[in-house]
C-alpha cells in the first residue's frame, strides 16, 4: 500500500494527474523507412578491386546486398520521428506501478507520456525517437563490419576459378589420350 502511494506520488510530480474527458497531448513516435544511395558503391551495385598486377575484378556490392540477394545500390535504415496528437481520455487505469490514460476506445498510455500542452509532448516525443534512432545507428554500425569480407570475396573467386580451371585442363586431358600418345610416339 505504502508503494501504491509513493508510485502515485512521483507520478504526480512528474505529470499532473488527468481527469476523465480531459484533453491531453500524447507524446509517441512514429517508424518511417529512410532510403539512401549506398555509401560503397555509389549506386553502381558493384565494386572494383585492383590485384597485385593492377588488373581489375568487379564484385556484388557487399554495402548493399543481404545474403544471397544481388546488391541494390541503396540501402534502407529505420528511422524514428515524433508523432504528438491531442487526444480525449476515456480510461483511467491506476496500478501499482503507474497511471494509465486510455483513449480512442481503447488505446492505452503511460502518464509520462501525457501532457498538458503540445510543447511539452514535442519535448518528450523528440527525447524518445532519438533514444530509438541511437539503437538504429548502432545497427547500421554493425552491418559495416561486413566491409573486411570484401576481399576474401575476391580470393575465394579467384581461387574457385583456378580450381576450375585445373578440372577442365585435367578432363580435357583424359578425354585426348590418343593425341598425348602420338605426341610421345613422334
Ligand atoms: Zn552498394
């Protein structure tokens, strides 16, 4: 009980309490896909790597390719904006542990994130998107690490291809042993 009055008590000192049929602005954030060219190739969907003796390969943009799909030449990121409305509270929910405005029937939210005027819910709206679009960014951060497997790409190709190479000149070879004896006759 004693913890019932505390919750409520810092509750208020947070925010005001809220009536039923009050008009107050709720403070959420909205998901919106962003899109921008692909740093690494510029678009082109491909990369040029220059070996040893200056010549040249192209390979599938790792930037912007995912798995096994060809590279797109853009990649996307989500990205979180403020999205504050006014809203009418029909429902008031108290527990333990908080106070819960509902509206629109049914959709319910947490007394932080309630306000009074539109400003104070832009301020709260702004402070939750960017602690959302952090996470983002550390995401993008990670999907860089793929940049060290780009020239192990090029090495593994390239060895494959030698491979290849060495099964064909092999099978040829068994394919044309008439020739190799006559060779060795002359
Ligand atoms: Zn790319």
């Amino acid at each position: 009980m004693l913890r019932l009055v505390d919750g409520m008590l810092m509750e208020k000192r947070r925010n005001k309490m809220y009536k039923l049929d009050d008009r107050v602005w709720y403070a959420q954030m909205k998901h919106v896909e962003k899109r921008i060219v692909c740093p690494e190739c510029f678009g082109k969907r491909y990369l040029t790597v220059i070996l040893g003796d200056d010549s040249k390969v192209t390979i599938n943009c790792a930037g912007c390719s995912s798995g096994y799909d060809p590279a797109k030449g853009y990649i996307t990121y989500s990205q979180w904006e403020t999205d504050v409305k006014e809203v009418v509270i029909d429902n008031i929910e108290i527990t333990s542990k908080e106070i819960r405005y509902g509206f629109d029937g049914c959709y319910r939210a947490n007394n932080t994130n309630m306000f009074a005027t539109r400003e104070k819910a832009e301020i709260r709206a702004t402070e939750l998107a960017e602690e959302h679009n952090k996470e983002e960014l550390k995401k993008l951060s990670r999907k860089e690490k793929s940049n060290s497997t780009w020239s192990w790409n090029v090495h593994y190709y390239r060895k494959e291809i030698r491979n290849a190479k060495q099964d064909i000149e092999r099978y040829e070879k068994r394919l044309s042993v008439a020739k190799n004896i006559e060779g060795e006759v002359k």
